[in-house]
C-alpha cells in the first residue's frame, strides 16, 4: 500500500508481451499492487506514465525506437513517477546509465516473485532498491580508485544535517534506517531526504547516493 492505504499503481514497459504477461501474475499475487497499465516501447512508457501517474513504472532497457534509459529520464524529469529498471542485461553501461537517468533501482529478470514485489513495495515507499548482484557492482566500481580522480561535486546549500542525511544515503540506508541513525522520525527523514534531492536536483535517491560516494561522504 502507499502512504494513504491506496494500492501501488504500477506500469509495465516490456517489448515482450510474454515477459509483461508474467510480471503482472507476480505482481498481482500481492494484494496491494495493481497494473495499471503496459507499454511495448519506450516512447509509450513516457506517455503513458503522463497518463496514468503510476507509482512505479517497471522499465526494460533494449526496447524498439525509444529506449528504456532515455524513458526512465523523461519520467524522472517530468516527475511522472518512480523507474525501476528490469533487465536481463547487467553490463555496466545499463548499470550506470539507468541510475544517473533517475531509475530509483535496478533489478534483473531472473529476480523470484517475492523479490520483485519487496522491490516495487520498497521504491513506492520512497527508498531505493538494487539486486545484490548489483550493488557489489555499483560499490566496486567507487571503491575502485582511478589513476587521475575526479574533483568532488559541489555540494551547494546543503545544511549540516542534509550533508548527514546524504552521507546515509551514500550508504544505501533506506528511510527506516536513517531515521534511526539520525535519532528522527521516519516522516522526518523523508522530508529530509526529499529537500536533499531538490537541492541537488536529484531524480532518486540512488542519483543522490552516486553524488554522496563522489564527494566522499560515504
């Protein structure tokens, strides 16, 4: 359920009818999630997305014409709704370009059914969410240190206990969790993070998380 006890809303951006048929069975065993709708290609996830406002929009990457990447930062931007990324590729390319393209997580199609709704329920709740496989990936790659590294990014207009909230963030520590490490409330912390993302112009958590490990704030 999302915060005001209402279904989660989800869309489906496959261009396999087969592979969105078998997403929506997942999916609907969970009484608090509804399909509300599908799209074949990228270009109609994004329009379909204005449309419908779903809460979480499950988002293939190779798709015909428009890609998943590029949809996942038109609905970001736009504000439309949540992306989670559902692949069967995990080449980092993907990886990376679906993250710093607002997707709030990153699964792949091998993912059990119990795993693909905790995942929807995690993002419509406002927290990020990457398959294991993933995020060893992710965290090798910043733990990885490159011959000439890059200036850390400007963090502007960041109070003392934003910088906190980012750094927790940059440790993948859901809402739940901050809210414990910081001694707030969990309605706190949300607000929190959401002034974060503002600030920094930040599509999801994850996007904040990758600006939270550049700067070295985690």
């Amino acid at each position: 359920m999302t915060a005001t006890g209402a279904p989660i809303r989800v869309l489906l951006a496959d261009d396999h009818a087969a592979i969105r048929a078998g997403m929506r069975l997942m999916l609907e065993q969970a009484t608090d999630i509804v399909v509300v709708g599908e799209a074949a290609d990228g270009a109609v996830a994004v329009r379909q997305a204005a449309a419908l406002r779903p809460d979480v929009v499950l988002m293939d990457i190779r798709m015909p014409g428009t890609d998943g990447i590029t949809a996942t930062r038109e609905i970001t931007t736009a504000g439309f709704a949540d992306v989670l990324i559902l692949t069967t590729f995990d080449l980092d390319e993907y990886l990376f370009g679906a993250l710093r393209a607002g997707a709030a997580g990153f699964l792949l199609k091998s993912v059990e059914p119990a795993a693909l709704v905790d995942a929807v329920r995690r993002i419509a709740a406002g927290d990020g969410f990457l398959a294991p496989e993933v995020t060893r990936r992710l965290l090798t790659a910043f733990v990885a240190t490159p011959a000439a590294p890059p200036a850390p990014p400007a963090l502007p207009g960041l109070t003392d206990r934003e910088r906190d909230v980012l750094a927790a963030l940059g440790r993948g520590l859901s809402n739940a969790d901050l809210a414990a490490d910081l001694s707030i409330t969990e309605a706190t912390a949300k607000t929190h993070v959401s002034r974060v993302l503002a600030k920094l112009g930040c599509s999801s958590r994850v996007q904040a998380a990758i600006l939270a490990r550049e700067a070295g704030l985690a």
